[in-house]
C-alpha cells in the first residue's frame, strides 16, 4: 500500500495520511507536539501498530509509516 500526507487544514502542525487506493481511507496523523517532536497517531489498518514516535522531523515519520505499511509514503504537493 502507498499513502500521501497532506497538510491538515485549519491546524498547524498536523498531517493528514491517507490512502493512495482506496481513495479517502485515513490512515491517521502525524502530529507535532509542543516540544517540536513529530508522533504518528494510526486510525486504520494497515497503519495500527506503527511506533508512535516521537520523531525528529516529517521525513523520519513517514519513513516509519511507509515501512509498516509495506510501501511509500509521500508528501503531496498541489
């Protein structure tokens, strides 16, 4: 499975990841905390189960989201 992040709207400092197919499956967030660390909080299979973190930046936390789902995870760019 592949996923895209997306910047959440109205909400500094969170992300959205969902799905690449199906479409509009959230998998979950990745959410920065008040002391600049990144953690990923998993809503749906296959995401459930990933280390929460903390991590020290969005490429280190999508990492960790494309090694347990078994594929990418990438930043959308409009």
């Amino acid at each position: 499975m592949d996923a895209l992040v997306f910047v959440s709207r109205g909400t500094v400092g969170r992300w959205d990841i969902y799905a690449r197919a199906p479409k509009d499956l959230l998998l979950g967030t990745i959410e920065e905390s008040d002391d600049q660390q990144l953690r990923v909080k998993a809503m749906a299979d296959p995401l459930l189960g990933v280390p929460e973190g903390p991590y020290p930046d969005l490429d280190a936390a999508m990492n960790a989201v494309a090694a347990r789902i078994g594929g990418t995870c990438e930043k959308w760019v409009p």
